[in-house]
C-alpha cells in the first residue's frame, strides 16, 4: 500500500491510494513525545510515588497531635472531608489524562492543554512553589526525627538551630542530587523508603494491640486497647498552641497536604509507559491503601494512648500522673513527639518509617518540580523560564531547574517550621485541585468532538461540586492565604496571557468561543432589527489588508466598539493554490491581530471585485450582513482599461442592488496631473458653449486658481487616518443629500474616538432660496437637537452657478470620456441632470479647502452608476483635503425617539 502523505492527490490508481493503518499508526506515534531511558509502569511509575508522596511528615510525627486535637471523631471527619476531595480530584485527573497522550509536565500540561496556557501556567507556578515547601517541610521533619533518634541515644550535634538547619540544606542537596542521577536510580531507593514505611504502620498496630509492657509506658498515657480510652479520646478538644487556638479548620489545613500526593504520577508522566492507563490505576489505588491507614492510625491510637499524661513513674505509682492541671504533662497524644515509637513493638522501626516517609516525600517533590518547571519553560508562557528549559545526559535531565529548586527548599527550610507551611501548602493545593476540576467540568460541558476519555468514572457536575468544595475549604482554612493566592493567579493569569502570540493547544475555552459564535450565528436571523440597533456592518475592499492599511484602520474607526461588524476582503483575479490562499489568509490575520484591528479576513480567487462584492454580501447573516461596502477611490479610472472601470463601477451597482451603502475613500493627490492640465489649456475654446451666470472678477480669480491648489496637495497616504496620532484639525461633513444620517453618525463616531474627540467638526446644508437661509439653519439646528448630536459649528449656504473654470473642468472630462470607446456610449452620457449640482464643488472649495477631512453625502439614483458620475464626482472632489464620500441609502439609522 501507498504511504499517505496527507498533502497532494496524485493521478495514481484509486486501489494505489487504499490507506495502510500501519502507516497512520506510525505518524501519531511521531506525534508524542519521545524521551531517552527507561520508561515506568503503574506501580513503580505511579503507585509507589503518589504512595510515598502521601504518606510524608504528618504521619508518624502529626498524626498524634491531630488526634489528640480533634479527637477521633473530628478526625475521621477531616479524613473524609479530604478523601472526597481527592477522590473527586482523581477522578477528574484520570478522565483528562486519559483523554490523550500526556507529555512531562505533570497538572501544569494537563491544565493548560485542557483550559489553556494562562491557567495552566499560574497554577504551574504555584504548584511549583508548594512542592518546593512540600520538599522543605518534608527534610525538617527528617531531621526532626534524626534528632530525636540521636537524643535518645545521648548524641546532641544537631540540638542548636544553626546546626539543625545546616544539616536540613546538606540533606536537600543530597536528595537533589539522587534527583538529578535519574529516574532508575531514585525508583530503588523508593523502593527500600517504602518498605520501611509499611514496617513501621504494622508496628504502630501490632504494638498497641499487644499493649503497654512496662510501668513506665503506662505512665506515659499507655493504656493498651481500651473502650474508656477510646470514649475520652472521641470527642475533639482543641487547645490553643504558640498562642494560636486551634480549630478544625486549622487541624484540617494541618492535615490535608498529607493527602495532596494523588498527582505524584501525573507530575512525572513523561516518565511512564503509558500515562493514560497508568495514571488512573496508580492514584486511586494509592488513595485507597494511604486512606485505610490514616483511618487506622487514627482509630488504634485513640484507643491506646490517652491525651496527656507526665510519664514520670512516682506519678503514676501515686495515681497523679493524669493531673496535667498543676503540672507540665510531656507525654500523651499533645506532647509527645515520639508517641509513635513509645506504642510500637519495635521503636526503631517508626525511626525507619519515618525516615522513609519524610525522604520519599521530598524526593518526590524534588523531582517533580523540575520536571514542571522544565515544561514551562519549553512551552515559553513566561520567557524567564525559557532558561530552565535546557535538558541534559540521555535522560534529558533538566539539571538547570534542580538547582533553581534545591536553592529555594534551602531558603524555606531556614525560615520555616512545620505547622507554618501547613496552611499555605493546604491553601495552594486546594486552589490547584479547584481548578483541576473546574477544568474538568469545562471540557465536558462544552465536550469538544477530541473529548473522548478512556476512563469513565466520571461526571462533569461532580466535577463542580468538587472545585466548590475546594474553594469554600480554602477560605475556612485561611481567607487571607486564600484571597492572597487567588490574586496571585489571576496576576501570573494576566502575565501569560501578554504573550505575543497565543499558544493553539485546543483548550477548551476555544471549543467554548467557537460553540458560542455558532449559538449566537443561528440568532442572528431571528434578532429584529431596529434603527436605534444600527450596526455599521463594513465589508472592507482591501486586497492584502498591509496593501490598505489606512482604509482598513478608517474601517475599524467606524466599528470600533463593537459598533459594527468589519471584513477586509482580498479578491484575486487569478486562481490560488491551497499553501498560496493560506499564506494570504495567515499574514492577513497576522497583521489585523498585530496591528490591534478586530476584523474578519476573507480570500477570494478566480474573481472579479464586483463579484466578490456580492458574496461578501450573501455570505452575511441578519443583523450581521453587510451594509457597507469601503473602497478606495480609482485614481486611475481615466486611463485604465475600459473593463477595469466597468468593474470598479459595478461595484456601485452591487451594493445599490443588495441595498448596501457605498463609502468611498479619496485623498487629495495629484493623479491625472498632466491630462488635467493638457485639457484645461485648451478649455477658453468651449467656454461659451454653456449659457454660464457670469460672477465676479475677484470669484473667478480665486476659482481660476484652482489646478494651482490640487498641484500643491500631494498627501497620497490616508495620513488623516492615524489610530494613535492625535488630531487637532477640522471636519467637515456636507449632509447635501438624505442618506439616511450615515453622513452623521460617522461624524459622531469619529468625534467619539480618543484620536478625534479634539477636532472642529463643522456641519453644512445647502439652500437654493435665500428667504430660507434662516429658516433652514434653525430646523437644523432642531433636527442635530433631536438626534443628541453636537457639532461645534453649522451653516446653510446659498446654492449658487457654477463657474466657469469647473464647468470647464467637466466637460474636458466628459469629452475624454466619450474617447474612451463605444462602450461607454451606450451610456448617453446626459449632461443636465450633472450640471446643475456642480456648483457644489465651488462651495466646498470656498469653505473647507483647509479643512482635514470632508464627509461628503452624493445623491440618489435608481440608474446604474456609470461614467457620468465618475466625471461628477472627479470634478466635485479633485484637489480636496481626504473626502469620504457615501453614495446609497438603505433607510434611515438614526431617531429622535427613546
């Protein structure tokens, strides 16, 4: 069989092209990620870690003092409280690591690959951090139980802060640097820490059945099983330490790092075999083991061990060895430290255990957090990571970020103490498994056609109740840690989100925009439309938008704020090969997005620009159809091929079809320079051939002086259109014709816009009776008043002939025109129904020659737009400042009426 290559259909046989599944299975097997040395099964992989990773320092070092606080009801219920918490977590990781193939990361890649960078990368960094406190935490209650070891064997040389912390940092650097020989290394030595870790919970168990073997023990509160032991041991009583009252939901935040182990297996998934099935089957099988045993040391000891006692024996002997009122008890569930060796068999083995726990916990950590950190910065979400990307050995080992970590478990291990780390590690996991699951819940919600989880034990709004659950637990526990944290996201949140270009991971909060666009699409029909909802919805002829980056920013202008809906559209006369119409499609979106332009970019081939002009319209939806079509001004159309012009003109003739407004854009250029003045030397022959009022000498000066004007105004770059520059000058907006109030409310969003807001703009009416100058003005005056405009000067003009050198003007064009060929003499071009509103042109150019922009409405029609009003409207707007010119009508968009 043919390898498929997915680009080309080539002329082969169609039993050639039968596709070969071994060929597609080896280039989705190209597509995952592929690492050096040896791979991890479920139990060494995932069961071993998250085992090891949960049982840590609280649970023979803690555990007493919870009990002996809450008392074994309350503590079964904090128990519970953070098994339904991780069980719903789990279930919820399970569902989307099983969604795929899961690369090195760990939460961070399942986060942002499911709900995108932003949150992945704040809770990234966050998780980072707690694990790196997790690994501090973790050495400190190593080198506690060392010393208590050590003490009760009369060796005293860690006793003294200095040296207690000096050997913390020597103990992270040596657990970082098994850390950093590799994974085959670390996963023996887990091996023999969890081994010793079981050794020591089946003495805990085994010694308090067997009970107290000596009067010293049970001067200690060692009572053996009891029901009197267990009554008074079931009920809570919080007591207040280091000046701090204790309560449930500070025992709980005590607690619940002991139980946040469960992503151990997801934070080193690069390193296993198969992350989707190992995942799941490792995590919930921990949960289930480490729960049993908290639960039973939890229930043994309460039953054994009383919550105070003085340990001293003449207390006991006398029977005053519970009287903790008048004396200072150092034994018992409160005090004692060593409570766990005290109800053993063998103390020496909870030394083990212990040991075994702390190490593997932070081994754990010290592993995981360069990993994490290692992602991040090859995925570059925040560029001062980037650093600690580099990878090195066969293992690809990131020994960059084991450094960065090392450094920062040091610096806490220093400053911190065991129940101070426990609120904020309790409030960062809580946060992290919050958004997990809120994760979760979106990508089943929204359920994009790629959701399709192996495993299916799950439900989305178990999923939401579970991200409550965390929240709500968060703030109970610390609302200052909580608010604190939640600030912190939102700003590493912004951070990511800065990045200059966005990361396509298929999140689903894509999936969640595409859905509502589609939901929002089938609305669009059915939404009714009214003139106080006009929306200037602009089809914007562009070509490449940079081609036209002017006429596409005076587009966005008028649509900005959501104003209206904006489209640049690229027609291309030639047909474009598929990597030719997606080159045009990417650099086109590329430069709208970098240039801060909201458009939609579409790419038309084989295709006249009238024509696309109709299927940009008929590719619209109700109120998202286009009413505007913006196109530049055909310098050019004197001389261009006759076909040229007849499209350029049927572009008119589209939009007046489909009831679309035509906005045409003309800056003052000097186009046509040398025809124009050929013509106007001849033009005294045919001087008379009009009956011209004559005017004035100093009138006909001034107009005579008009190709002079035009040669001198050479700006040909839309400078009048600048998104950033400030303008201070003037617009003029001559409303000659009822277009509907376009010309207004153009007017008004320009005067809206921060770039525009301190310009002149003027408004102006044209009269042809002179008894109605003042009556004119004041309805105008009353109409801008009804509309809530201002403008900061109005003014009707008397209407008067035309001059002579305009008149010229025109009919030298009209005479070139008739030289074009008989194409256009099918027109029969018609002079008078033109002629009588030239004198137009000579109002503008006495009135707003110095002006900076003209909003220029053009009359009505019911014939096709042809040559003749090319010649008009070349006469009316040659020399100008930049002129807007609109041309159509599709009713009214503005009212007085609320």
């Amino acid at each position: 069989m043919n390898e498929l290559t997915g680009t080309k259909c080539n002329n082969s046989l169609w039993t050639e092209q039968i596709q070969s599944f071994d060929q597609l299975v080896h280039e989705e097997e190209i597509k995952v990620e592929k690492t050096s040395g040896k791979k991890l099964g479920w139990i060494k992989g995932v069961l071993v870690p998250c085992l090891l990773s949960i049982w840590g320092v609280m649970l023979f070092l803690r555990m007493p003092w919870i009990l002996g606080q809450a008392g074994i009801l309350d503590s079964l219920v904090i128990i519970f409280i953070s098994l339904f918490i991780v069980l719903i977590t789990t279930f919820s990781l399970s569902a989307i690591s099983t969604n795929g193939k899961v690369k090195g990361g760990g939460l961070y890649f399942i986060i942002s690959r499911s709900i995108g960078p932003g949150f992945g990368a704040s809770i990234g960094i966050l998780l980072a951090f707690a694990n790196t406190i997790s690994a501090a935490m973790n050495t400190i209650g190593f080198a506690t139980s060392l010393k208590s070891l050590l003490n009760s064997n009369k060796i005293h040389i860690i006793d003294g802060k200095v040296e207690f912390r000096i050997f913390g940092i020597v103990c992270i650097m040596i657990q970082s640097i098994l850390c950093c020989i590799g994974m085959d290394r670390e996963a023996e030595i887990q091996n023999a820490l969890l081994v010793c870790i079981i050794i020591g919970i089946f003495n805990v168990i085994i010694g308090s059945f067997i009970g107290p073997t000596s009067l010293e023990a049970r001067a200690s509160g060692f009572t053996g099983l009891s029901m009197e032991t267990f009554k008074k041991n079931w009920y809570s009583e919080y007591k207040p330490q280091k000046d701090v009252q204790q309560s449930f939901f500070t025992i709980f935040a005590v607690f619940f790092p002991s139980v946040t182990g469960i992503q151990a297996g997801a934070n080193i998934s690069g390193d296993l075999k198969d992350p989707s099935s190992s995942i799941p089957k490792g995590t919930l099988l921990s949960i289930l083991i480490t729960i049993i045993s908290y639960i039973a040391l939890i229930i043994v000891p309460g039953a054994v061990q009383l919550r105070e006692a003085s340990g001293d024996l003449n207390d006991y002997l006398n029977g005053t060895y519970l009287n903790c009122s008048i004396k200072n008890c150092t034994k018992g569930l409160y005090s004692d430290e060593n409570l766990m060796q005290s109800i053993s068999l063998w103390p020496i083995s909870i030394y083990f255990g212990c040991f075994g726990a702390t190490i593997s916990t932070a081994l754990t950590a010290l592993i995981s957090v360069p990993k994490l950190l290692q992602r991040m910065g090859q995925d570059e979400v925040y560029p001062l990571l980037k650093y600690l990307a580099k990878s090195y050995g066969s293992n690809q080992e990131p020994y960059r970020a084991h450094v960065l970590a090392m450094i920062i478990s040091s610096s806490l291990l220093v400053i911190g103490e065991l129940n101070e780390f426990g609120s904020l590690v309790a409030t960062v996991y809580l946060s992290a498994y919050a958004l997990l699951n809120l994760c979760a819940f979106h990508v089943a919600h929204f359920k994009p056609l790629g959701w399709r989880p192996s495993y299916k034990f799950f439900n989305k709004w178990l999923s939401l109740f579970g991200a409550n659950i965390c929240i709500i637990v968060m703030v109970f526990i610390n609302m200052k840690m909580s608010v604190i944290i939640g600030c912190t996201i939102c700003v590493l949140y912004k951070i990511a989100a800065r990045k200059k270009y966005e990361l396509n991971w298929g999140s689903s909060r894509q999936t969640q925009q595409i859905k509502n666009m589609i939901k929002n699409a089938y609305k669009t029909n059915t939404v009714q439309y009214h003139v106080k909802n006009y929306l200037l919805n602009v089809t914007v002829l562009s070509g490449n938008p940079q081609s036209r980056k002017k006429l596409v920013t005076l587009a966005h202008l008028i649509t900005d704020n959501k104003n209206g809906l904006q489209m640049c559209v690229y027609a291309e006369k030639r047909s474009l090969t598929n990597e030719e119409r997606k080159e045009h499609l990417d650099t086109g979106i590329q430069w709208l997005k970098n240039a801060g332009i909201d458009s939609l970019y579409i790419v038309l081939d084989n295709i006249e620009l009238d024509v696309a002009t109709d299927i940009a319209y008929t590719c619209g939806h109700g109120q998202l159809r286009s009413n505007i079509v913006l196109v530049g001004f055909k310098s050019d159309w004197l001389n261009c091929p006759i076909e040229d012009l007849q499209i350029f003109l049927n572009i008119f003739n589209v939009a007046k079809k489909n009831g679309i407004v035509t906005i045409m854009v003309r800056v003052s250029s000097i186009e046509n320079q040398n025809f124009f003045i050929q013509d106007l030397k001849q033009s005294k022959k045919q001087e008379d051939e009009f009956p011209l009022k004559k005017k004035s000498n100093s009138k006909n000066q001034k107009h005579q002086k008009i190709s002079d004007c035009f040669l001198k105004i050479t700006d040909n770059d839309f400078s009048f259109i600048n998104k950033k520059k400030e303008m201070h000058g003037t617009v003029d907006v001559w409303w000659l014709y009822n277009d509907g109030g376009l010309a207004l409310i153009i007017a008004h969003i320009l005067k809206s816009s921060s770039s525009w807001k301190n310009c002149k703009f003027r408004i102006f009416g044209v009269t042809d009776k002179e008894e109605c100058l003042l009556k004119e003005k004041n309805k105008l005056i009353q109409l801008l008043t009804m509309y809530r405009l201002h403008f900061d000067y109005l003014d009707i003009i008397l209407s008067a002939d035309t001059d002579l050198t305009t008149m010229t003007y025109f009919t030298t064009l009209l005479e070139h025109a008739n030289h074009k060929g008989n194409e256009f003499n099918d027109y029969k071009l018609n002079q008078d129904h033109v002629v009588k509103t030239l004198f137009l042109r000579d109002l503008i150019e006495l009135h707003s020659l110095k002006s900076d922009l003209i909003i220029l409405s053009t009359p009505r029609t019911n014939e096709e737009v042809n040559i003749s009003f090319m010649c008009w409207l070349e006469t009316i707007t040659r020399g100008l400042p930049p002129c807007i010119i609109i041309n159509g009508n599709t009713g009214p968009v503005f009212t007085a009426n609320a």
